[in-house]
C-alpha cells in the first residue's frame, strides 16, 4: 500500500469513499458529515493546497485524508485538557476508508504513513480532532497512541474532542 498525493483525476474515487463514509456515519447515528461536507470543492481545496492523499492498494485507491503542516486555528484554545506539546505539530483532518474484502485495518496504515510523512519533515507530532459520538474513529486513534487532549470547538462553534499523538 502507498500514500499518495491526490490528483484532479482521483476526485471520483475520493468522493465516493467519503460518500459511503457519510453514510456509514448516518446508519450509526452520528451528525458527523451530514451537512454537505466534506464536499467535492473542499477535497480540490485540499489538492490545490497539496494537502490532500490517496492510499492505493493493488491500483486501487481505498482510503483518503488530508494532512496539513499548517497551523490549526481551532486547536489554539483547548478546553477541560491541554495538548501534549506546544511544537511544530501536523494536523491529520478527514480520514474515510474503503471496505476492501481480504484487506484490514485500512485506518492504521493511513495513520502510519502519515507519521512517516512527518517524520521525513522533521514533524514529530500530529494533532486530529473527532466527532464525539464517532467511536470508531477514536477507537482508531486510541489503537495507534494517540491521546486524548481535550475538547475543542470549530470554527461554527461544533464540539469536538481532540488528541495527539508524540512519537
């Protein structure tokens, strides 16, 4: 499996893992997603920003996300915790995976190669922040070392729950 950039061409694919991620969201009961975003014009945002990455299996692409090295400006003012460091940190931002038959744990190897990525640019901290009611999603991070931080609000005032992970 490799991490790639996302190109213009790969938008199709991207979009139809977030679209099943959307709904997977909504079966669970989780108002995380459900309002339009994100959307086809964030994902070119976030290629145009090269923010943006596929991981590809077999040709195939099976999972997406975005990982900034840009300062988060929500992650300023954390509430009921603090973070880990006050450093240099990358920020991982709408991770959605493919179900893929015979393969697993599509999440961690997102995670993985994302840390390699920071690494390689001398990053040794990645922030993320997840819905509250997406135990999946902080299942996931709990699994590969990342700790809870505290809450942090958006930019439209939703509450979300934030950690970190220093390696």
């Amino acid at each position: 499996m490799i991490l790639r950039k996302t190109n213009k061409k790969d938008i199709n694919s991207v979009m139809k893992i977030i679209n099943e991620a959307k709904d997977k969201l909504k079966r669970n009961g989780i108002d995380q997603w459900q309002n339009g975003y994100p959307n086809e014009e964030v994902i070119l945002r976030d290629i145009e920003k090269n923010e943006s990455y596929v991981l590809v299996y077999d040709e195939e692409i099976i999972g997406t996300t975005a990982l900034s090295f840009n300062r988060e400006i929500t992650y300023d003012k954390i509430y009921e915790g603090k973070w880990i460091s006050n450093g240099p940190y990358a920020v991982i931002h709408r991770i959605a995976v493919s179900k893929v038959k015979g393969i697993n744990n599509i999440g961690t190897e997102i995670l993985k190669k994302t840390e390699e990525i920071c690494l390689s640019r001398g990053i040794k901290n990645i922030k993320i922040d997840t819905h509250e009611d997406n135990k999946a999603m902080q299942g996931l991070l709990k699994k590969n070392n990342f700790n809870y931080c505290g809450i942090i609000y958006l930019v439209d005032g939703s509450k979300r729950i934030a950690f970190e992970k220093k390696f």
